[in-house]
C-alpha cells in the first residue's frame, strides 16, 4: 500500500479541536431529510473539509457519525450533492432501514465514515480482489457513548475487517472514542477480545447476515472474516487518505462526487460561504419527524 507523507492542503492547517455543529432540514424518515455540518458556524462538507487526523501525531482521528447506535435508519454522507450533507439511504424507491436479525437490533456500533478518505471504484484491492465502494471510508465506534447523527468523534484505530459486498470491498474500521471509559484499555484488536469477549465475532457476524431479510446472500469477507490488527487498519487508512487526495486534486475520475468544499481554497471545487448558504437555503425548514414504518421492530431469525 501506499502511504501518504504530505496529505493536507487547507487554508488553515491547524489541527487544534474545533467546534463543530449540525443543521437539520426537512423532517428525519423523509425523503427531503438533510443534516448539514459546520464548523464555527460555517458550513462545511463532512466528506471533505473536516481533517482526518485530529492530531499531529495522527494517533487520534476524526469520525463522523452517520447512525447512532441502536437505530435502524441508514443514514450516509451523500458523496452526490453540493456539500455533502447526511441523509437517508434509498433503494428501489423506498427509504431504508436495517434489519433487525436476532439477537442485534439496528446498528450495534456508532457507525459512520473517516472524512477525507475514499474508496476508488476504479482501485483493485489486492487483498480483497475487488474494487472499491465509491464511499468514504466506514468506522463502527464501539464505545459506550450513544452518538448523534453528524457528530464529529475523536477516536483511535483498533483494526479493521475486510468485507465484500455485493462485489465491492467495502471495509470496516473498528474504533473507539478517546473519551470512553474502556478507551485507555483498547490499543489494538487483541484487546478488545479481551476486555470485550464475543464483540469482534458479533460483529462479523451482524456484516454476514445483516441483508439476508431483504432477499441477499450472506455477505463474504477476505481474510475469511478475521479482524486484521491496526497495524494494519492505518495502512488501509493512509491508503484511503491517498486515494482520496487524488480525487480532490482532480487526478482521478470523479463520477457522482460533489467535490464542493468551503476551506480547500487551491482546489477546484472550493466555494464561498454564501454560496454554501444558498445550497442550505434551498432545502426545506426542519420539521418534525415521519412515522417510521412498524416493519422496522420486526426480528428476522437467520438459520445457521
């Protein structure tokens, strides 16, 4: 893999904490639901304008919550539209929520993406022998902390799993938050099965069946689903960092990305914040939220 010395090209390149804030729009479980990031009070993209590493040192990065823990709603960055906000996932026309397979319910892990990370569908991973999603790199923060959609968590990388789905590798980073209780504990895989025997074999386990209700098959892994150590998962880190880089600086094709940003201002898809305000401005008032369909409690039982 590739790694990345020189990564960064902001107009400011502190790494010092910033504040960092939402904004709703529309109402949530709709299909105009939008959650907008700022920082300062500025609007920003959550895909590109927020630093991955939160330190220096790059021991502490930044995540952005897409799903809080215990919900069903499969929220995302949408990498598609001007400033990338957070919305609801759909398929075939419809909204989607993860199935509740037995015993899991939702999403067992805060889970969201590494901001400024990407995975190049045009990239062949030699370990997984697929090419990439099209999506920012994914993280399961297993901290105890319930977290809230579009929060930005500094966590520590645990490890990572190599999942294929649906012919894409599409890999997953353990990680916690350097603020939970279990945190000065957790520096690398074999110690989260230690402190927290059977989370990592839950864990694959939920990615295997999770779309076996909507009519799929178990989904397969490299590796055969052994978590790799996070020696590893910041190599797959950089690695995504670097192919990130690449589309921001226009070197790789671009396809459905949004590239617009608000602090790149050498790059191509820079904006002004009143331009940023326009695009907020156009969406429709935060209202309140939409029943969210009662087939969404069912258990699914998924023979072995």
């Amino acid at each position: 893999m590739r790694i990345l010395v020189n990564s960064l090209w902001r107009c400011s390149r502190s790494l010092s904490r910033m504040a960092y804030s939402v904004e709703e729009r529309g109402s949530p479980y709709t299909a105009d639901y939008r959650v907008f990031v700022k920082k300062d009070n500025d609007y920003i993209s959550p895909f590109h304008d927020i630093p991955l590493y939160a330190t220096e040192d790059k021991s502490v990065l930044n995540m952005v919550v897409e799903i809080p823990r215990w919900t069903n709603a499969k929220m995302e960055i949408c990498t598609s539209e001007p400033l990338n906000p957070i919305r609801q996932d759909v398929k075939k026309d419809k909204l989607r929520f993860v199935d509740n397979c037995y015993p899991y319910h939702g999403y067992i892990w805060n889970y969201g993406a590494f901001p400024q990370t990407w995975e190049d569908p045009s990239h062949v991973d030699p370990n997984t022998h697929a090419k990439g999603d099209n999506d920012p790199l994914d993280v399961c923060e297993i901290g105890s902390a319930v977290g809230k959609r579009g929060e930005i968590k500094r966590v520590k990388v645990l490890g990572t799993i190599a999942l294929i789905d649906e012919g894409e590798t599409d890999w997953k980073v353990l990680a916690i938050d350097v603020n939970d209780a279990r945190a000065k504990e957790l520096n690398d895989i074999e110690d989260v099965q230690r402190v927290m025997p059977g989370f990592l074999e839950a864990t694959v386990n939920w990615f295997r069946v999770y779309k076996i209700p909507t009519g799929k098959p178990p989904n397969a892994f490299a590796f055969d689903g052994k978590v790799q150590d996070k020696g590893y998962a910041v190599k797959v880190i950089e690695e995504m960092h670097h192919q990130w880089v690449s589309l921001i600086d226009g070197k790789s094709k671009p396809g459905s990305i949004v590239s617009q940003n608000t602090t790149l201002c050498d790059k191509a898809g820079f904006i002004s914040q009143s331009a940023a305000q326009e695009i907020v401005g156009k969406k429709k008032p935060f209202g309140p939220a939409a029943a969210i369909p009662s087939d969404v409690d069912t258990w699914h039982f998924i023979k072995r």
